[in-house]
C-alpha cells in the first residue's frame, strides 16, 4: 500500500504527484493499452475515428491529454470530464479514494449560494464591501466523511 507518512496527508495535486504519476492515473482510467503520442478512441464520448491521445508536454513538464472535440488538459482535468465532475476537486477525491491514498480533504469547496431576494437585480446598489456581503454569502466548512 502506499504510505502518506513522509507527505503528509492532505490531499492536494501536489501530494497525490507525489504518491503515483500522471501515466499511472491515466492508465487506471483509460481502458486500453496506448502508447504515449498515439491516438485512439476517446475514452469520453463515442467517436467513429480514433481522436483522442495522451502526449508530454515539454512547456508544462507533463502528461497532458488532447481530445479533437476541442477537450484538453492535465490528468487531473482528465478524471473531472471522465466522470463528469463539476470540480477538479470531486476528482481529486476520486484519484484518492481509487488509489486509496488516504489523503484528507482540507476543505469542502462545494459552496452553498442562497440566492438573494431581489425583485429588481438592476436596481441593486453595491456600494461598500458590507454592501456586497450582505448579497453573496459563502461559507466554507471543512469536509465530513459524508462528503468523502
């Protein structure tokens, strides 16, 4: 198993780096046996014709993917379009928990936005910072082991 202990167990891009590298996690994803610099079918969406490939990046010093839908990025964003995830932050999760890491969440960043009761948005006036508080409220609150 792999062991946090001389990391630290926070989970972060930087932490779970340092646990497995980005063709690991693109391999445990991807369904097929390709080479780096290949094209094969996409593993995110159907395509008639292979479309899709995994290539270094010489600039960012890292794997990167390339979908010819115009979808790209690192692993990272890989792993959030794979499973549609609305954040990066929901695939870190997923990386850690399929690795089992047993990296901890620092904090929940899935904010809950109540919608102010404005009956005219054009006629709000914004002011001061206390102003703008008092219209948008966010509250950030680590995670529980409900959102683990």
């Amino acid at each position: 198993m792999i062991t946090t202990s001389n990391i630290g167990n926070i989970l972060s891009i930087e932490n779970i780096r340092k646990l497995v590298n980005d063709e690991q996690i693109f391999r445990y994803y991807i369904d097929y046996d390709f080479k780096v610099g290949d094209i094969f079918h996409s593993p995110l969406r159907k395509d008639k014709n292979p479309s899709f490939g995994i290539y270094y990046n010489k600039h960012y010093n890292k794997l990167m993917f390339n979908d010819y839908n115009g979808t790209g990025g690192d692993v990272f964003t890989f792993v959030q379009k794979l499973f549609s995830f609305n954040t990066i932050t929901e695939g870190l999760n997923q990386i850690n928990q399929d690795f089992d890491l047993n990296l901890t969440p620092q904090y929940n960043t899935n904010f809950k936005v109540q919608p102010a009761n404005i009956k005219n948005i054009s006629s709000l006036k914004i002011t001061s910072e206390d102003d703008f508080k008092k219209v948008l409220q966010i509250e950030v609150q680590p995670f529980s082991q409900e959102d683990i």
